[in-house]
C-alpha cells in the first residue's frame, strides 16, 4: 500500500500487486521426485524408481528360481549317492562299473623322460655300434634327447584326451601297441633326419634309425604296460559325482 496524490490533487491509496516465489515449491517442481511421478498410459501414476525396482525383483525371482532348480537336483544326487551307500553297507551288490581315467601332467611328463633314458641309451649304442665313433654316438643323442622328450609328452597328453582302449583302470593291450607304433613311426623319421644333419651321410642315417626300430617297438610296448600297472597320476572319473 501506498499514499500518492493523483493530477487533480485528489489522495488516495494505491495498491501495488506483487508475486511472492515459495523456493521450496519450486525446488520440489525440479526435483527428480517431481519429475518421476509421471502418468502412465491408464492414467495412474508410474514412478521410474518403481519399474527399476520391479525389473530388479523379476530377476532376483528368475535367480532364486534357478537356484531352487540345482538345489533340487543336487538333492537328488545326493539322496541317490546315500541309497547306494547304504546298498552297500546291507552288503548289496553294485555291479561291475568301467574305471574310466584320465593321467595327470606330472605323469605323462615321467613317463616321456623315463623312456627318453632307455630309449636314448639303446639309440647310443646301436649308433657306436655302425660309427665306431663315441663322439658321434654322443651327438646324435644329445641332439633329440629333448626334442623327443618333449614331442612324446605332447603326445602322451594328446592320447590322454582319448578313453579308446582304457578298461578296468588301466590302459589295454591293443592301446598300448597302437601308442607305440605310432610313436616309433614318427621316433624314426627324427632319428634319421637328426643323423642325417650330424654326419651328413644318409646311408649311415638310415642305418642307425632303422637297426633298433623292430626293438624299439617291442621295447616300447613292454614300457607301456609296465606303466598300464602304475597307480600314480591317474585320476578316476566317476559318472556320479558332483
């Protein structure tokens, strides 16, 4: 309100208007509480804080779902593990089962030095033997002994993939002649090569890598199944286990 005197003197009273801006009604229209309450399509009110946490109950659901499944399952295995046991224990017969395996690391990689002792021996003295030279004889095992070594673990893991011939827990006979054909083949193509670049005569090459390769073989073979007895670094595989 004010007083003022208007062109013909008259006084009166002026009432001036003004806006008055609340701050809280105007943060709370920019707040983003504000903002999410929006209509939905049916007219209600549908907050985005709302369908987030509906979205994250719906796969809290699906999970809890998932895991109510293996547990289910898991429950079955284990009430089918006991019923067995205590078959057993009542003295109940199980049948026979197939020992099925797998051989670890550390064996094959035992198994590839050990042979490369015997089978480098032989190959020195079947090449001291045609050379008459114990330097050369020397050479020549030397320079494949780890090649070899490393292409036979190679191999023995690559077979290890393979269940073909393995029964009761050990690998069979047929397995283990086929193992050694297959390595004497290649053994005898390094060997010869190997000679070949050492003494740079390939009569003498094919000499020494043939004369020992009908022995190698049957040598072989008897090392296979020495091994087929050997427990150590198998790992059983069981067709019930969790």
């Amino acid at each position: 309100l004010s007083q003022g005197v208007d062109a013909f003197g008259t006084a009166g009273t002026r009432v001036s208007t003004f806006s008055v801006s609340h701050p809280s009604i105007s943060a709370a229209r920019t707040s983003p509480l504000f903002i999410s309450n929006a209509e939905g399509t049916n007219g209600e009110v549908v907050a985005p804080v709302i369908k987030s946490i509906e979205m994250n109950l719906k796969k809290a659901q699906k999970k809890r779902e998932h895991y109510e499944a293996k547990l289910n399952e898991f429950a079955t295995k284990i009430a089918d593990l006991e019923q067995k046991k205590k078959q057993y224990l009542e003295g109940a017969s199980l049948g026979t089962a197939e020992q099925s395996f797998t051989e670890t690391t550390g064996r094959s990689a035992l198994k590839a030095f050990c042979w490369r002792i015997i089978a480098g021996s032989v190959t020195f003295i079947t090449t001291l033997k045609i050379s008459g030279n114990i330097g050369y004889a020397l050479k020549i095992v030397g320079s494949d002994f780890f090649s070899k070594a490393f292409t036979m673990f190679i191999g023995e893991r690559l077979m290890n993939k393979s269940s073909a011939g393995r029964k009761g827990g050990a690998d069979s006979a047929s397995r283990s002649v086929t193992k050694a054909l297959i390595w004497r083949l290649f053994a005898i193509c390094n060997t010869l090569t190997v000679c070949f670049f050492v003494s740079k005569d390939f009569s003498m090459a094919s000499k020494i890598a043939g004369s020992d390769a009908i022995f190698k073989t049957f040598l072989m073979v008897a090392y296979e199944r020495v091994w087929a007895k050997i427990e150590w670094g198998k790992e059983y595989i069981v067709d019930f286990a969790i």
